[in-house]
C-alpha cells in the first residue's frame, strides 16, 4: 500500500462555478407562451365523409409543447368519460334482479327519508338521547303471549271467501289464546336485550316465512307499551319496541313492493293502478288480520306500523287513515300512553305523507285535552304508589311532546308560533308544553320573542314544571339565534335571576351552561366573569363541582369559541379560580389541552405579555406534571407538541437577555418532555443568530458573553436528551452556531462531545415502533459533520486534524454490524475533505473565522499530513476490496471500486502515474464481473472526457483511453 502516492488535484472553486453555468441561448417564442391556454379541437369522424378522406383529431400548432395536464387525460375529459359511460349501460344490464330490487329499495328508502328535508333532526337522532335520560334500577318484567306455531304462512289465500275468514280467524285465536310467559326481574339492560332478541326473532321468522309468528311477535310486543308499572322507564321501552314496530312495517311494505315489480321493478312514484292483484290482496289480507286484533292499543300500533301499505290500495288511504287512527287514540285512558301512541302516529305519519298537517295538529290538539287527566285521581293515586313526584312526571312527557311539536313546527310560518303561545296562554302557561314549544320552532321566532316567553315563564307554575329547565330550553334557542339588541341585557338578567336562586347543583349548571354561550356571544368579559364567579359560588360548597365535570368542561368550550383574545380571557378575575375546580388529574389536562389547542391556532402574534405568559405556564406546567411513567407516548408527544406551540409564540423582541431567562425557566418547569428541550435548544440557538444578525457578525463584549451563555445553555440542556440521534444532531447544530459566533472554545466543545458521543450509537433504533438500523442514520451525521470540519481551526493545543483523526479513530474501533461496508463508506467520505483542506482557498469559510487556510497557509508539512492520512484511508479500502473477493462479494466490491474511482477522479492528481494507474484498476476491477451499472459508466467516461478537454486537465485524455466498457456477457 505504500506505493500510492496521494497528491490532491489543485482546484479553482470560481472558475469550476462558471463552467458548469448554462450557457444563455435566444429562445423565439412567436406565438407560443407558456401560460397560454392550448386549444384543442376534437373533430369526430363523421358517417357521410368520403372515402379515404380523414379527420384531424386535434388542431394544434406542432411546435408547441404539449399541455401536460391536458397530456394525463389522453384526449378525454373526465366528463365526456361518465358520460359514455352512462351511454352504454343499457347494453350492459345484465345484472341479477334479486340485487337489483335491493338497490331500487335501499334508494326508495333514501329518496322517502329526504321527503322531509336535512333541516329536519329525524327520529334516529333523539333514541339514543332518550334511553339515556330515562332510565331506572326498578326490577321489569315482560310479559308475553306465546301461542303455538301452526306454521301457516300469509299469501293469497284459496278462492273461497268463507274459506279465508276462517283460516284467519283461527290464526287470529292462535295469537291471543296461546300460553303465557312472564319473564320476571329483570334488570334495564337484560330487558333491552330481551326486546333485542324479539327483533332478531322476529327477522328470522319473516325470513323463514312464518308470517303468523312474526305478526304474533308484533302483537305481543305492542302489548307491552300497557303497561306502565315502572312508570319512569316507560319513554326507553317505547323507543325500544317501536324499533320492532319499525322493522316489521318495513318488512311488510317491501314484501308487498317487490310483488308489483315482477318482473319491471315498479316506480319509486307508482300509483294505484301500478299494482297488480296479488300485490293487493296481499296487502289487503294484512289489514284485515290487524282489524282483527281484540286488543286497541296493539291494533292501533301494528295498524299505524303500515300504515305506508295504504299507497298500494287507494290514492287516499292514508289521508282516511289517519284521522281514524287519531280517533282511536281518544280511546286509551291513561295520558302518559296516550301521549306516545300520538307521538308515534306522528312519527308513521311525517315519514308518509308529511303535508297532512290537519292531522298532525289534530293530535296536538286531542294531547292538549289530556293534560286535565294529569291532575286526576287514577294519575295521582298512580304516582303515589310508584313514589313519583309530578315534575318528575311531566318530564316523562317531553319526547312524546316535544316530537308532535317538531313535527308540526316543521317549516310552519312564524304566526304558528303565535298562536301556540295563545294557546299556551288559555292553558295558564303550562309550563310543559311551553318548554316543548321553545324547544319545537325555529330558534330565530323564539329569539324574537324571547321577551314575551319570560313573562310566560314568569307566570308558569313551578310546582309542575321547574322554572330552570324552561330557562333551560330558551337558552338553547337564544344560543342559535340573537335576540334584539335592545333586550338583550333585561333578558340576560331576568333568566340569571332564576338560574341563580336553583338550590340544586346540577340542575343550577345544567342551566348555567347553556346560558354562558348566550353571555359570550353579546357581551364582554365583565359580564362573563360575573356568570363564572356565581357558578364558583354555587359548585365550590360540598365540592359539588366533582359531579359536574362535564358540564364545567362544556363552560370552557363555550367561552373559548367567542374569546380568542387571551390577553382578555386570562385578565378575568375568575377565569384561572374556574380552572382550579377541575381537580380530577384526566379532566384538568383535556381542559388544559383544549385551551392550549385554541391558543395555538388564534395566537398568530408573537407575545411577551406576562397575564398570558404566565397563565400560559401554569397551564403547560399542569399538563407537563401529569406525565408519569405509566404515560403513553402517543400522549407525551402530543402535549409536548402543545407546549411546543406555545414556546413559539414567545419573544421578548430585542430583549435576548430575557428570552433566555425565560428559556432556562422553561428548562426547569418541562425537564420530563424531551420534544420541549428539543426546541429550546433551539430556540437558545436561534437566539444566539439572531443577536449575530444584530450585530452584523462584530459582536462588542456583552453580546459575545451573551453568545457563549447561550452556547452554555446548550451544552447543559443536550446530555438530558434520551434519544442519542438528537443529541449527535443538537451537538453539531450548536457546534456549528457556535462558531458562526466566533466562540472557538465553545464550538470546540460542542465537536469533541459529538465524537464523544458516536460510540455509544446502538446498531438498531426505535423509529414509530419498529426497529430499524441505525447505519444509515450514523453515516448521515458522520458526512454532516465531515462537511462541518472544513471550517473548523485546529486547536493550537492538539495536533494536526485532531478532530478529524479523532473522528477516524473512533470509526475505525466502533464494533459495525457484519457483511457492511460501512466503515470504509465513511473513509471514502473523509477523502474529499481531506482534499479540500489542501487547498489553498477553501470551498467555503464563515466570516471571521479563520480556518486552516489562514492558520497553515499552504504548509508543505500541514500538506504531508493531509497526504500521509489519504494514503493510509486508500490502504485500508484497498484492503477491504481485497477482502470482498475472498468472501466472493463481488456486487458489494464493484460498487466500492466505482465509488473510490470516482473519489479519484474529482479530487486526486491523476498525472500522477502510480494514482492514475490505480484509478484505471479500480475501474477494471469495478467492471470485472459485469455488475456495474451501464449508464452509470457510460456517463462517468463521457465526463473523464469532457474535462480532459478542459485546460490544465490533458493528462485525462491518457487516462480515458485506458477506460474500456465491458458488456455483462
């Protein structure tokens, strides 16, 4: 290995930049510009052209370049593509009709659910708010009539009439002569589960086509909604088993539906006359066993279940229907039942034929009549063996009201509301209903008349009906809608009148909560602090506040949606004391969080105002301090990402002093989240560049001691990091701001705990949570911070590229993983430095620091190191390319060879004879086994080439017809 002699190739940086500049060239455009739209003509091929004519697809100029966006769609728009896509369907219909009377039924069904419009909060919304409110610890029971199965199945029937009345007659004795079965002591969810299995049950025996038994199922079912011997329960169970009234009269309206679209489906708008016979009597045959049933309430339930199946038989069947069917209701004594049966007919009837507002209205007003039976002795004596108080009662009535309500205030003009207020009026303010109407109309009529319904509530009496939840319910209204400006302050103060004087903690927040968004939305911070300051007063005794979480975070929801201003926000008196009551660990940071996620997205501003830092603090140190060990990290990073976005906003402006103060204490209150002393490291750095921009690099002796104390709190602040990759990374950064800032001594420190730090990298990292090696990551670093050492000065204390060799001689002892050409990878690295730095100008330099160009000067010695070190790199890669062909790693050492011939090439003096000989070896040898890449090569030769046409570098031309292509064959 001694035999080669490294000498670096002198180079002139300036004169290599300006040959590799393009050359400047004319361009004539003409007509061509390349923002200018291409027109493109598509000119079909016509029926009647003559023969052998033809048709140019596109009329463009052939000197202009082609529209690339235009080029993507290959002649075709996207349009034109559906289009003839939808043109050829017809001749491509050659799908199942079992699938496709699914699809006709599944899109009648969208098209119907539409009927009523998107503003219309159907009745899937409100079942899972009601069987969450009314629930009970009372032991249920069911009881059902089981009959035996006789298996007979609904159809057509024989020819016969008497032979049809019979048949079901005798079906209809075989449903409610059949064997009883009480199931006992049931809990609310084993009774839920049991009305689930009733469902399923009742699937299953339609789909085996026992229709009898599924009707059965309905039947008894309905016979359930009787009963009200858990009377607070009662608004569940009729959410619970109208889903299998629900179900079954969906099963019966597509059973009748796909008997009329054999074999064209039938219109989603068919009449009358689009169904055949079967269809019809089918239908038919349905209606005449429901009028069978004995019972009322389960005929009225199963007969308005479907009700829909009318469309099949009459144009105004259900037009007939539904005044009957509300007719029959009058019929049922007990009022909470009543109630319900209403709400469903209501609910049948808006999916059917929502313009029939006369019977809508019809209900309500037959409801409103009921309202005297509350007062009655059978209710009372009810209540009293049930211990049920009246307020407690009437709440049982809301759903059922409420929904009539929507259902009637549908898209009805503002003088409806009018009149229901009259109404309402006549009724001595029946705080029921008035509640259930603010909560059924537009908010915008009830905002408008949001004074005249305190004065109702006022007026109501709050024995029945407690005043809060009418507040309650205007509130609600108040909060989509504003009021006229002029009342709104009367209006504020008349409801918080009420609010206050509620003894019951939750039900004084529940209502206070729904009040704050009408408080933040018209008036200022004043007002806001003086409605946080009563909800303190109110939750603080017995800690009533720990029962109140969710209401208490919805308060911080709704200021922080009209307070963007944190400057005003955290100025309220109250608002940091309305935080100390969220004492549960979990709570007290999602609130936190949710405040730090507002703050980051509205502070566009940089700040250094100390009301908002220092809530901002407080704020972070809460989340920071709930971290512990059993703290995910998926959690970690994302309040550190938080704390992050905070740190961002921060700046003292010229005051550097303070922002680094503020950094050290940042330091010590976030010492557990390594993202946050990640970013004031570099934030102390970027401090530090900052003050050199300042300065304009001449740093006078207070900003240079400040420089240095920055460079201090990063190199205190980087040994604390976990991660080593972070740390390698920071040591270099800080390394490398450092000098920038002539602090020689500090940068020093900086490079020597680097290479310090490099052999204690594992060969494998953690990255997302997948183990991956760590090679290619380390190889990054090592040329970052080659490239950073051409700048560096030696330390006159050390010798020649101490940190260079230092950096070596770690390389050369860190244990590689096997089968790696690693090590010699970095070797090939350090071989452009090393030339670089014989150089008499560098490639580059920072200002004000002198580099080994000025401290050496060209020294022939500094310039033997320099080459002794080449050599013996050359040496230790030649001796790794020897041992690839040992263990026949052929693909691994052509790839070497290349690499280190082409480190000869740009760097090394080939008209040395010995250098340029081993430029040509490495060349054969990389070419030896045909594993090289081809246009790799060709393109290497084509440059060897070039430059040896350039001056000075005629020694080449010698050298390139040395260098022969050799095929794989």
């Amino acid at each position: 290995m001694a035999a080669v002699q490294w000498r670096s190739r002198e180079r002139n940086y300036e004169a290599e930049l300006q040959r590799c500049r393009p050359e400047a060239a004319p361009i004539e455009f003409g007509d061509y510009h390349p923002l200018k739209p291409i027109m493109v003509t598509d000119s079909k091929t016509r029926r009647g052209t003559r023969k052998g004519s033809t048709s140019s697809s596109s009329s463009s100029s052939s000197s202009a370049p082609p529209d690339p966006l235009s080029s993507m769609l290959d002649g075709t728009d996207p349009l034109s593509m559906f289009a003839a896509a939808s043109a050829s369907q017809p001749a491509a219909a050659a799908v199942s009709h079992s699938s496709s009377m699914g699809d006709l039924g599944r899109k009648r069904r969208e098209k119907e659910e539409e009927a009523v419009g998107p503003d219309f909060e159907p009745w899937s919304m409100k079942r899972g708010e009601i069987l969450a409110r009314f629930t009970t610890t009372e032991k249920l029971s069911i009881n059902l009539c089981m009959g035996s199965d006789k298996g007979k199945a609904l159809g057509p029937g024989s020819s016969a009439v008497s032979e049809k009345v019979r048949t079901r007659l005798e079906e209809l004795d075989d449903l409610e002569e059949g064997s009883q079965k009480e199931l006992l002591n049931l809990s609310q969810q084993d009774y839920a589960n049991r009305i689930e299995e009733l469902n399923q049950s009742l699937k299953e025996a339609w789909a085996s086509d026992q229709k009898v038994k599924a009707l059965k199922i309905v039947i008894q079912c309905s016979k359930l909604l009787s009963d009200t011997a858990v009377i607070q329960f009662y608004p569940s169970k009729f959410v619970l088993i109208t889903d299998i009234l629900d179900t079954f009269g969906r099963l019966v309206y597509d059973r009748i539906w796909s008997m009329c679209s054999d074999p064209r489906p039938l219109p989603e708008s068919f009449t009358v006359e689009d169904v055949n016979d079967t269809a019809k009597e089918t239908c038919l045959n349905w209606f005449f066993k429901i009028a069978s049933i004995r019972e009322l309430l389960p005929r009225l339930y199963v007969e308005a279940a479907i009700l829909k199946c009318n469309r099949f038989l009459s144009r105004t069947g259900i037009q007939e229907t539904l005044p009957r069917l509300t007719a029959m209701i009058r019929g049922i004594g007990d009022p909470l039942v009543a109630a319900y049966a209403r709400a469903y007919l209501c609910r049948v009837g808006v999916e059917v034929a929502p313009h029939l507002k006369d019977s809508l209205n019809r209900n309500f007003f037959d409801l409103l009549a009921t309202f005297r039976q509350i007062g009655g002795e059978s209710v009372q004596n009810l209540l009293v063996v049930q211990r049920v108080e009246v307020p407690e009662y009437l709440t049982l009535y809301s759903p059922a009201i409420n929904w009539i309500l929507q259902c009637i205030a549908y898209r009805a003009p503002e003088v409806l509301l009018t009149e229901m207020m009259d109404r309402c009026k006549t009724m001595a303010n029946n705080a029921l209903l008035l509640n259930s109407i603010m909560r059924a109309f537009r908010p915008e009529f009830v905002a408008a008349r949001a004074t005249d319904f305190i004065g109702m509530i006022k007026d109501c009496d709050e024995s029945g009906f407690p005043k809060h939840l009418l507040f309650g319910s205007l509130g609600r209204s108040l909060a989509c809608a504003d009021p006229p400006e002029s009342e709104r302050l009367s209006i504020l103060n008349e409801a918080w009148k009420v609010i206050t004087k509620v003894r019951s903690p939750q039900d004084y927040i529940g209502c206070a909560e729904v009040w704050v968004e009408f408080t933040c939305r018209h008036f200022t911070k004043r007002e806001v602090n003086t409605v946080l300051a009563d909800i303190i007063k109110h939750l603080t005794p017995d800690r009533a506040f720990e029962d109140a979480y969710p209401q208490l975070q919805s308060v911080i929801r709704r200021i922080l949606t009209y307070f963007h201003d944190f400057s005003v926000l955290f100025s309220m008196e109250r608002f940091l004391p309305f935080l100390d009551m969220f004492q549960k660990d979990g709570v007290r940071v999602e609130v936190c969080k949710s405040i730090m996620e507002v703050f980051i997205k509205h502070q566009v501003e940089l700040t250094r105002d100390p009301v908002i830092l220092n809530a901002m603090l407080h704020i972070c140190k809460t989340m920071h301090d709930s971290v512990n060990s059993l703290t995910l990290e998926d959690e970690k990073r994302s309040l550190a990402l938080l704390i992050v976005g905070f740190m961002r906003t921060v700046s003292f402006g010229r005051d550097f002093e303070q922002q680094l103060s503020f950094c050290v204490e940042a330091r010590a209150t976030f010492c557990n989240l390594e993202p946050v002393l990640v970013q004031l490291v570099h934030t102390v750095n970027q401090l530090a560049m900052e003050t050199r921009r300042v300065m304009r690099g001449s740093h006078s002796r207070k900003t240079a001691a400040f420089v240095r104390a920055c460079a201090a709190y990063s190199f205190i602040t980087i040994p604390s990091l976990s991660s080593i990759f972070t740390r390698l990374n920071l040591y270099l950064l800080s390394g490398q701001v450092a000098l920038a800032n002539q602090c020689l001594s500090q940068a020093d420190a900086f490079l020597k705990a680097a290479v310090s730090v490099l052999p204690e990298v594992p060969h494998s990292i953690s990255i997302e949570g997948k183990l991956r090696s760590s090679e290619s990551f380390l190889l990054d670093f090592i040329n970052n911070f080659l490239a950073t050492l051409l700048v560096v000065p030696d330390h006159p204390e050390h010798g020649v590229l101490y940190l260079v060799r230092g950096l070596l001689n770690i390389v050369q002892d860190y244990t590689w993983e096997e089968n790696t050409d690693a090590k010699v990878r970095v070797y090939l690295s350090a071989l452009p430095l090393l030339a670089a730095m014989s150089q008499e100008t560098f490639l580059y330099s920072i200002p004000k620091v002198d580099s080994n160009e000025t401290l050496y000067g060209g020294d022939p010695k500094f310039l033997s190191e320099i080459n002794k070190l080449c050599e013996t790199l050359i040496g230790q890669i030649l001796d790794h390319l020897k041992a690839l062909a040992r263990d026949e790693s052929a693909r691994r050492q052509s790839a070497l060879a290349f690499s280190l011939f082409g480190v000869l090439l740009a760097h090394g003096d080939l008209r040395n004879n010995k250098l340029s000989q081993l430029a040509v070896n490495l060349w054969n040898l990389s070419h030896k086994q045909g594993l090289s890449d081809t246009r790799l090569s060709v393109r290497t030769l084509e440059h060897v080439k070039h430059q040896a046409q350039q001056p000075g570098m005629a020694h080449l031309s010698e050298a390139a017809q040395r260098l022969s292509l050799q095929t794989r064959t």
